[in-house]
C-alpha cells in the first residue's frame, strides 16, 4: 500500500513516527489492561486462593509470551527493510516463511505449556494450595499460545509496513470479547481459574483470526496466500537469527526477575502485597515506551533498505526522545499519583504505604530505561541481534542477580533492592549506545561508496 510506504521513507518524521507509534502504545496499553481484567475478575469473584494460583503463573506466561514478542520482532525488522527497499519477491518469501515459524514457535510452547507446567511451577516453589489452581490456568491458557504466536506474526507486518491501526482495532474486539467472557465463565459458569484462562484462549484465538483474515485480503506484496505457504531456508534463517536473540533476551528478563522478587519475599507479607500492586505500573509504562521501540526499528530498517542514511540516524533520536518523554511523564505522573494508582488493587493503607516504596523509587526511573531498549531496537533495525543481546543479558540480567546476591544481600533495605533497576538501566544503556555508534558507521559505509567512486 503506498500510503503506508511513504509513513515510514518520506515525510515530516517527527509526525509520522507518533502517528505509528500512538496505535502500537494504545494496544500495549489495552492489552495490559485486559490482562489485569482477568487479575480483577477472578479476585473479586472467585476468591484469594484463585487470585493466588492465577498470579503465580505470572512469571511464565512473561517468560514464554515475551519469547513469542521477541520472536516477532525478527520478521518485523526483515519485512520492514525489504518493503522500504521494494524487494517485493523478498517481502512475500519472509511473510509466508515467517507464518510457519510462528505457527511451529505456538505449537512447540502449547505442547511445553501441557506437559511442564506442574514441573515449572514447583520450580518456582509455588505454595501446595495454588498448586492444582496454576497448573490448570496455565494449560488452558496455552492452548492458546500457537494463536498469540499467530497474531503477533500479523502485528508484525503490519507494523513493519506502518499500518498500527489494524491490529489495535483487533486487539480491542478481542479483548472487549475477553472481558465479557471472564464475567461469564466465572460469574456464570463458576468456572474460577479455568473460565479467566479460557477467556484468554479464546479472545486470542479471535485476535489472530482477524489479523489473519486481514493479511490475506491485502493488496500488496506482504499479502497472505496460504498456497504460498513454504519455508524458504535462507529466509528462514533470517527470522530465527534476528528473532531468536530477542526472544531469549526477553526469556531471561524473566527469569533474571525471579531473583528479584525471591529478594522481595524476603521482606513481610504487606511488602510483598505492596511490591506486586506497585509492579503493575511497570507494565503500563513500559508498554507505553515500547511501542516507539517498535516504530523505531520498523522506521529505521525501512529506511536503510530505501538507502535513507539521514533518516534513518533521525528516526533512532526522535524515537529515543519520545520515548524518553512518555517514561518520563508517566512515570512523574505515578510518583505524584501513587497512592490513587494504587488504591486501584488494594484497600488496605499499611499495603498502600508498602506499595509506594517501590513507587519513590521507580517513578523517576523508568525514562532512563528509554536509553537501554531505543538502542538496542536500533541496533536491531540494522540487523544487529547477536552483540545487543549479550550486552543486555549481561548488564541487565546477570548483573541484576550479582547485585542481589551482594548490594542487596548487604544493606538488606527495599530501596538497595529496587535500585538495582535504574542502575542496571543506565549500565547496560552505555553499553548498549557505545555498540550501536560502533555498528551504526559500519552500516553508514555502504551509502558512502558510490561517493568515493565519483
């Protein structure tokens, strides 16, 4: 479509990467709050042990969800580049490529989810009485991981080329379905843990339907055609060399944070209860900051398959600034607000007080992550995986679980604890930019040949 090419290769950039990037920010956001419809619904109508067993599961479903996410960024950076290039030929083979890979990629962490649940959460030292609860949430949640691998791959074009409007309107009918139907299978049904997460299947099972259905009515190169359906080796290669790194590095995030939360637990229970109301600002926020990641690799690797080096060095700043902002103001806005926010997930004010420890601490801290995951998406967007993700398991990963296992263990105070975020940020972004420079030049050097020729 060429309206949407010129979005990303031509025109006023500041503009066109917040018109991109408004959509993905608003189905981050929606998606958050669907998620913690399911938190409320079953906490209000099925009781603390069901609300118990379905946050226990937290963690995994961050830790597989985030791979598929990863996953999906690799086909992002892939088609993007070559739409901008006009390679038509390599846009249709990494689309129908990149459907069998995230249907594989479902399918692989469906059987996972089925057979390893009970082994994983007792892994995670889940309590005896959640133990039944979390285990048949998450097998029925992942029954609908091959559709939430399925959407994500339609997202991921979508977005590739500049159209964010579709998949947030699917998202929205998905997710109004998944409201309705938490109220229903848990009020009605009085299916409890089972009815939220089949809510979930089922509302992602819709969302990957539409983005489909919508992917094979296009009439562009990155159409869906299911007779062309085939994996192309080298295309194939690819996506996994640029997905894959991503979405390990996303695995091990949560993994790196069950460090974290062990630290929290070693605190009372009101601290614990503070800590995990706190914690659902993290997800808003950084969702929010996420989306001008995504425009920023998706315009950047455009960019630099149409040969537009100056654009391509001004989408990485401006999205950087952007996102920066929005950390910013969202993250004042809850320093200021925190105990209203708050007051969203508890009653009790000893909670409430608890809570806004980790507030005084983040609320100024999440615009400096912007630096870290702007970059890193740059990097990215040039084709660079392998090195951002070391970088980042490194400084944001292993060096969170030493300063546990030190800093904290010494001071044994909950700020010690929460600091570790901003300092691992801002380590890890160094890093991060000093690589992106570095790379940034190597890539600039092909614009700059026929020049020397001349």
């Amino acid at each position: 479509m060429k309206s949407n090419t010129k979005t990303l290769t031509e025109g006023p950039l500041a503009k066109q990467i917040f018109l991109v990037s408004l959509p993905l920010a608003l189905s981050n956001l929606l998606q958050v709050l669907f998620n913690m419809s399911d938190v409320a619904v079953v906490g209000r109508f099925a009781g603390s042990t069901a609300l118990g067993a379905v946050g226990s599961t937290s963690i995994l479903v961050s830790l597989f969800t985030g791979f598929l996410i990863g996953l999906s960024g690799g086909i992002n950076v892939l088609v993007a580049r070559f739409y901008g290039a006009r390679h038509e030929h390599d846009v249709e083979k990494t689309v129908h490529s990149a459907a069998i890979v995230s249907l594989i990629a479902g399918v692989v962490l469906l059987f996972v989810g089925l057979l390893g649940s009970p082994f994983m959460l007792r892994l995670l030292n889940t309590k005896d009485d959640l133990l039944p609860g979390a285990i048949l949430y998450l097998r029925v949640y992942f029954l609908g991981m091959p559709a939430l691998a399925l959407y994500n791959f339609g997202n991921a074009v979508f977005s590739a080329i500049g159209d964010t409007k579709k998949p947030l309107m699917y998202l929205s009918i998905a997710g109004a379905l998944n409201i309705a139907l938490n109220l229903f299978f848990v009020i009605v049904c009085q299916l409890s843990v089972m009815g939220v997460a089949l809510a979930s299947a089922i509302s992602q099972c819709v969302s990957a339907g539409l983005i489909l259905h919508a992917l094979t009515k296009v009439q562009d190169c990155y159409v869906l055609d299911t007779k062309k359906l085939h994996l192309d080796p080298a295309t194939t290669k690819s996506i996994l060399g640029l997905g894959l790194p991503s979405g390990f590095q996303n695995a091990i995030f949560a993994i790196a944070n069950l460090f974290i939360q062990a630290g929290v637990n070693s605190f009372d229970s009101l601290m614990v209860k503070g800590n995990s109301a706190a914690a659902n600002a993290d997800a808003m926020i950084y969702d929010c900051m996420a989306a001008f990641y995504m425009a920023c690799a998706s315009f950047m690797s455009q960019n630099y398959g149409a040969g537009k080096p100056d654009r391509v060095k001004k989408s990485y700043f401006i999205s950087l600034a952007y996102s920066f902002g929005v950390g910013l103001i969202l993250g004042g806005s809850l320093f200021l607000f925190g105990r209203t926010f708050l007051a969203l997930f508890t009653t009790e004010s000893a909670v409430i007080d608890a809570g806004m420890k980790r507030v005084g601490v983040m609320g100024f801290a999440y615009c400096i992550s912007a630096f870290m995951d702007c970059t890193i998406a740059a990097s990215r967007g040039l084709g660079k995986t392998v090195v951002p993700t070391i970088i980042v398991v490194m400084g944001s990963c292993v060096f969170r679980v030493i300063w546990v296992y030190t800093i904290f263990a010494h001071f044994h105070t909950i700020p010690s604890l929460y600091a570790l975020y901003p300092c691992s940020w801002a380590l890890t972004a160094l890093a991060e930019i000093v690589y992106f420079a570095h790379c940034y030049k190597e890539s600039m050097r092909i614009f700059e040949q026929p020049k020397t020729a001349a």
